[in-house]
C-alpha cells in the first residue's frame, strides 16, 4: 500500500490515487495495469472479475481523457491481452515475495544467503495454479 494515496472523508476512504515510479518508463498503458494488477489483486478476484476491472479501468482512463475516441474498450483489452508476458513475469517474479507471510530479508537476500523469497509458500504455489488459465493464451 505504499505506492496508494487515500483521501478520506469522515474517516472513510472515498477516492484513491495510485503513484509507481519503481518501473518508470515511456510505455504502454497495458504494461502498468498488468503490473499492478498481478502484483497487487488477489487470484480469486482475478479470475473472476478480471474483465470487469478492465472495464471500470477504461471508464476511468475515458472519463479523464474525453478527448481522446481513439480510446475503446476492444483497445483496451487488445493491448492488455497483447502484453499478457508482462503480466506474467510480473506474477512469477513478485507475486511470491507479495504473498509471503514474512518479509524477506533484503541483507541475505541480496548476499545470496536467501533465495527462497515466498517462493516456497503454499498461498504462492496456489495462486499460480489459479492464474495460469488467465496466461495460457500468452504462452503459445
């Protein structure tokens, strides 16, 4: 959640604002949500929502640029399902340290001492399972 901003309104949080500047690029819109969404939501809300949360994002990506009629929803999910790969990457390389129930340890990971990182972690090995249908078009 530290990439979030929240704005509350009497203590409840009614608007977000979300800021990554880890990968920061001149790309396409596609490789951020694929980022985000493999890295940050759950499988179970993946696979049965996924459409649905393209759509709300190509109602908002509309809503704040109106201007722009090149801008469809069959784009959005065209460049989406194109740049699947990224998604992919992205859940193989951060999905295990996201789900680990302990942070790893930065000091041995980076002298080699751990290279388990969550990888190892049932609630990782699951996700996979349940993800892989979502990524089976993209490796052909």
């Amino acid at each position: 959640m530290n990439n979030m901003m929240f704005h509350y309104e009497n203590d409840t949080p009614d608007a977000v604002t979300l800021l990554d500047f880890q990968m920061t690029a001149y790309n396409c819109f596609a490789n951020d949500l694929q980022y985000f969404l493999f890295s940050s939501v759950s499988s179970e809300v993946l696979v049965k929502h996924l459409d649905e949360l393209l759509e709300r994002y190509y109602n908002s990506l509309k809503s704040a640029a109106p201007e722009r009629p090149d801008i469809t929803l069959d784009r959005v999910r065209k460049e989406f399902y194109e740049r699947q790969y990224f998604g992919f990457m992205m859940t193989i390389v951060f999905r295990g340290i996201m789900v680990s129930p302990v942070p790893p340890d930065m000091e041995n990971l980076l002298s080699g001492k751990d290279d388990d990182m969550g990888f190892r972690e049932e609630i990782f090995v699951r996700d996979l399972k349940v993800l892989f249908p979502i990524f089976e078009n993209c490796l052909d």
